[in-house]
C-alpha cells in the first residue's frame, strides 16, 4: 500500500506537499521494519532544517531508528497524539500517524514518486 499522491525519501518518510506545507511521516514499510513502536521524538516547532537531516527519532519493540526531514524548511507543527499513542505511527501511517508539518524553503529534491519507492522497496526486500 503505497499512496500515489506522496512523495517518498530513500530513508522511508513520505511526504504531502500542499501550499508550501508539507506533511511528514514513515511509510507502512518502515513501520512494518521497525514492528511496534514504543516512542516518537519529534521535532521542535520553529526548528530550522534542511533536506536528509536528522530531525527526530523511532523506537520499537525491535530497533531505534532515526527520522529525516525530507525537505529544507521550518517545523510548523507536531503530532501531539503520538506522545501518547506512538502505535498510531503502526496503526495509520499515511493518516493518524503523521509526525510533523514543515513549511517548504526550497522545492523537494531526491524524492520519489509512489511507483518509484515501490521499486526501491521490492529491491530492500530481496
């Protein structure tokens, strides 16, 4: 189940780019790898990124996993449901489970579309 209306990072964070905001979560591969997870780190609102930095981190029952900001700009909001309920993320990914919103500062560059992931995912899994 990949949503063709997201772009998608090599390091699994799908983005929804809308009015120069974009939404931001793991893809249902990435929380598939990861298994249940325990605890999201989000970001800070206000925080300054650019594209492939770290912004936040994962943890589950099986691994820690870093998360990265698929686009340059400034952390406009946080999910404040997953500081409760971080099995959203496993739940929902693509809905309940968004992490953050950043406001764009640069057009979104190295991102794929939905058939293009598909084929990098197919590739992990081999």
């Amino acid at each position: 189940m990949i949503p063709e209306n997201l772009l998608y990072s090599a390091s699994h964070e799908w983005l929804s780019l809308e009015d120069g905001v974009g939404t931001v979560g793991i893809t249902h591969f990435a929380q598939e790898q990861l298994g249940d997870l325990t605890f999201v780190e989000l970001p800070e609102i206000g925080r300054t990124v650019e594209a492939g930095e770290e912004i936040g981190a994962l943890e589950s029952v099986k691994a820690a996993s870093e998360i990265y900001a698929p686009i340059a700009g400034e952390v406009v909001e946080v999910n404040p449901e997953l500081e409760n309920a971080p099995e959203l993320v496993n739940e929902d990914p693509y809905g309940k489970g968004w992490m953050f919103k950043i406001k764009a500062s640069a057009e979104p560059e190295e991102l794929m579309d939905a058939a293009a992931y598909a084929e990098r995912i197919a590739e992990e899994a081999h």
